[in-house]
C-alpha cells in the first residue's frame, strides 16, 4: 500500500541537454488536492521531447521528460472526482479545466490553466512532486512520463475504457491525436481533396490518416529521409517527395505536380523553411495551411503577407484542437472498434530503461514510434 507515501522508483532525469539522460532514484510525493498519482505503464517518445534536448524547445532543468505516456492511477489528492485508483488513464500536455475563457468556448482546446508554450515545469501551486539526490526536479509539459511514478493535475488526466490496451494506446496522449486532429478539426480536409504533409515522423503519418480518413483522394508525402517515404505509402501516402532529389524550392514542385496548389497543407518538422514551403504548397486562392511542428525557440515565420491576401488561411493547434478530456476517450472508442490502426506508427519498443537508445532510433530517422515499456 502506497497511497499517502513517497514512493522511490526509477525514472529518466535530464540534468543537462548536453549529455544523455541518466537513470535515477527518484522520489515520488504524493498527490496534492486535485492531483492525480499515475503508475505509468508506456511511452512514446515525441519529437518535442527531442526539441527540448537538441535545445530547440527551452524548458526548465532538471527536469523528467515525456508526454505521450498511458498508465494506471495510483493515488488521488483531494477533490479528485473524475478517476480513482486502478482507472487506466493517458497523460496529455494540454488540460481542460472546463472552466476557462478557452474551455468554455466552442472551439477553444488550448486550456488557460497552464501556458503551454511558455513551460515553468511545476505543479499550479508552484512546487514540484519529484526529488532526486535531494534535489528538486521538473516536470515537463505537466506531464513527466519517463519515469515510474508521476504526478499530474486530474485535468490534465484523460481516463480510458477499462479494456484499453496501454502499450498501444499511448500514442493517442500526443502523436496520433495531434496529427490526425489537425487533419480532421483544423483543417477540415474534405472528401476528394488533394493533401501535402511536410514531415512523415510519428505526427505526420497521423497527419496522413486523418487526410485518408477524411476522404482525401491525393496525398503528397514530403520528407528528407527514404525509409520514412516508403513507410508513409502503406499509411495512404500517394506521392512521396524527397525534397534534396529537386533543384527548385519544394513548394514550387507541389504546386506544379497539383496545378495550382494543394487544398490543405501541413507542417509536421518544426522548422521555419518547411513552415513556410507548406503555406506556399496550398492554393494561393482557397488553401489551408495548418502548422503542428514545434520550431525553434525566438525563431520567426516570414513570408509576404500578399500569400494570405489572394485567400490562403494559415492556422495550427496543439493536440489536433480536440479538448482532451471530453475528445481522446472518443478517439479511444474508435481505436476500440477497429476504426483507427495504431500498429504501423510503431516501428520499435523498448525498455523504458533503455530510453536514450529510443531518441537514437528517433533521431537516425529509424523509429516513427518507439514505445517504452515499464
Ligand atoms: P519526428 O522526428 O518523428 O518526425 C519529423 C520528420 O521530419 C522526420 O521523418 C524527418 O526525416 C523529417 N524532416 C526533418 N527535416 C526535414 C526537412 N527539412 N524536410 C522534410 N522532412 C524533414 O517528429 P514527430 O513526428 O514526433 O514530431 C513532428 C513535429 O511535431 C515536431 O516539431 C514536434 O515538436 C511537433 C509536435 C507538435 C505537437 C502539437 O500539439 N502541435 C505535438 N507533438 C509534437
Ligand atoms: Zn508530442
Ligand atoms: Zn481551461
């Protein structure tokens, strides 16, 4: 019995992006009011997890990694009504407190709860749950799921059919959801449609079966690396495109291939260039552009604002713009009834104590998913 103590177990601390994570004891509290203690069961590893130690994405260290995690509750603080111990559950970067201005509106799914974008790798009161060698850690994206144990707020706590298996369904806490979201709620791809998807890691082949979903008829798959290009034709993939085979700006190959631009284009890298090759990919007139990929921190998008005169529409969200905890367990439900494939994102599983072998793998462009196992 645990609840109410420190639990010690191991857990993936990052002390320095300059070095590999390093596998530790940490200390686990237990769950304040509102909290939530989750014994975590699998984790993809996300491409934001490797901005963050490439130094793109700048979050406070030390600090545990991980967002895309599914695992079980152990514990719950005070006022914690919506799960309880044993419910199997998948942590999401994103909250829905269902309370503000954001939650409140129709379409808002970016919470006000937590900024996001601007990371303070601590709990709402400002304090944080892990110690490691007597020293506080931080958590990442209110999340931490290289490790154990974590602690989360309940609303940021999305619970899961009972019959949910975690190993596979932990791609629907980020990858999955934000690509396929983006495909299906932002962009609204619409039946017959012609698609280009700049990126075919883990987040863009999500990108690709939600166009597919959507009815899409042509979709143009962009990526530097071959093995990604072929992989992505199984997902729905129509037309691949290594952008280092041409001469010429990639935009200027998709508009020529399509006649006058795609429908719906999307950026799934994380880099200015691709950010701005995918707005000018759409049509000048009635294209959607939709951005998901995390750029470099202080980076800016340029581009002559005449792009958006002529019609375009450039947009992007985080978690596929679905409130997550009223959306993923409808995701989960379709996942359920065979309506969603989860099986060709992942190309590896690992233990979780070999973590820094699964972002060597991401890295190499090798895995679109590596899931670690606890
Ligand atoms: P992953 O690294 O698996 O995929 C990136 C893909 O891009 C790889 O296949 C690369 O080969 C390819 N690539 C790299 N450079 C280029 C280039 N110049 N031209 C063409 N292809 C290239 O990452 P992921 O799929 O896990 O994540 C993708 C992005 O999405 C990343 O920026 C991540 O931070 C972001 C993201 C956003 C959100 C959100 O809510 N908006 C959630 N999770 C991840
Ligand atoms: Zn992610
Ligand atoms: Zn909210």
């Amino acid at each position: 019995e645990t609840t109410g103590k420190v639990i010690t177990c191991k857990a993936a601390v990052t002390w320095t992006i300059d070095a590999p994570m390093s596998i530790e004891d940490v200390e686990v509290d237990p769950p304040k009011a509102g909290e939530v203690r989750i014994k975590i069961i699998s984790s993809g590893i996300c491409g934001s997890d490797n901005h963050v130690l490439e130094g793109d994405f700048k979050v406070p260290l030390p600090v545990i990694l991980g967002h895309e995690g599914a695992g079980i509750v152990e514990s719950i603080g005070e006022g914690v009504s919506s799960v309880k111990p044993g419910d199997k559950v998948l942590t999401v970067f994103l909250p829905q407190c269902r309370k503000c201005d954001s939650c409140l509106h129709a379409k808002g799914n970016c919470c006000l709860k937590e900024d996001v974008r601007h990371p303070v790798g601590l709990m709402l009161d400002g304090t944080s749950r892990f110690t490691c060698r007597g020293r506080k850690l931080h958590n990442a994206f209110g999340t931490s799921t290289f490790t154990e144990y974590t602690v989360m707020h309940e609303i940021s706590v999305v619970k899961l059919d009972e019959a949910a298996p975690l190993e596979k369904v932990c791609l629907l806490a980020c990858g999955f959801t934000t690509g396929y979201g983006s495909a299906i709620n932002k962009a609204r791809v619409t039946p017959g449609s012609t698609c280009v998807v700049f990126g075919l890691g883990g987040v863009g082949s999500s990108v690709v079966l939600g166009c597919k979903a959507a009815g899409a008829a042509r979709i143009i798959g962009i990526d530097i690396n071959e093995e990604k290009l072929a992989r992505a034709k199984a997902l729905g993939v129509t037309d691949c495109l290594n952008p280092r085979n041409f001469k010429k700006p990639i935009q200027q190959v998709v508009v020529e291939m399509t006649g006058f631009g795609a429908d719906f284009s999307f950026e799934a890298i994380g880099t200015i260039d691709t950010m701005v090759a995918a707005l000018e990919s759409c049509n000048s007139s009635y294209g959607v552009c939709v951005i998901i990929g995390v750029a470099p921190e202080k980076s800016q998008l340029a581009f002559n604002p005449m792009q958006l005169l002529s019609g375009r529409t450039l947009k992007g969200c985080f978690l596929g713009d679905f409130k997550t905890r009223d959306h993923v367990p409808l995701l989960v439900d379709d996942y359920m009834k065979n309506k969603i494939n989860l099986d060709p994102l992942i190309t590896h599983r690992l233990p979780f104590l070999k973590v820094n072998e699964g972002f060597d793998l991401l890295r190499s462009g090798k895995s679109v998913r590596c899931v670690l196992s606890f």
